[in-house]
C-alpha cells in the first residue's frame, strides 16, 4: 500500500524550482514505502537523520532539506518545511520537531 504523504502540494510550490525534481523523485520512493523506523528509511536515503519527531532529507545533491515528520504505525508523511542548507542551519525551523 505504501505511504500516505500528506502537502504533496508543499513539493511543487517549494519556491525553489530547481528542487522540484528531487523533491519528486524523493515522493516517488516514499509513496511507496512501508517503513518501520528510521533504519528501513536509510536503506532509501542512507543520509536522512532522525531529529526529534522529524526527519531531515538532503535533497538535490545537498542543497535543500526537506524535513518531514513519519508516523511509522499510521503509515503517513506530513512534510514541514523545505529549505535551503543556509536556511536549514539557521534552525528556525526546529520549533515543529
């Protein structure tokens, strides 16, 4: 059955077009995933890190962060924010995970 990802909408309206691609490419693989913990994640995404409630995903080669919260028993994504790298180590974002 796969993930429930929930503001696919949050992808295609980044602000950030270059990003998009990756950002598809990451739903694809998710959409389809049954993960049970992080460890099943990083079969996926090697890099993704678990920070708090949340999950950050380098995106596009490093440049962005999409961060993400799973609900491993629900089986659903809600994604948070996305972000550029400088953005991302600001920490502003951290508040929600």
């Amino acid at each position: 059955m796969g993930m429930t990802i929930l503001s696919k909408s949050t992808l295609r309206d980044c602000g950030y077009p270059d990003a998009v691609d990756p950002l598809y490419k990451w739903y694809a693989i998710a959409k389809n995933a049954n993960w049970q913990n992080i460890a099943e994640v990083r079969q996926e995404f090697p890099h993704a890190d678990p920070i708090g409630d949340c999950t950050c995903f380098n995106i596009g080669g490093n440049k962005y962060r999409l961060i993400v919260q799973i609900n491993y028993i629900k089986q659903k994504i809600f994604i948070k924010h996305i972000l550029t790298h400088k953005d991302y180590d600001k920490g502003n974002w951290k508040d929600g995970c």
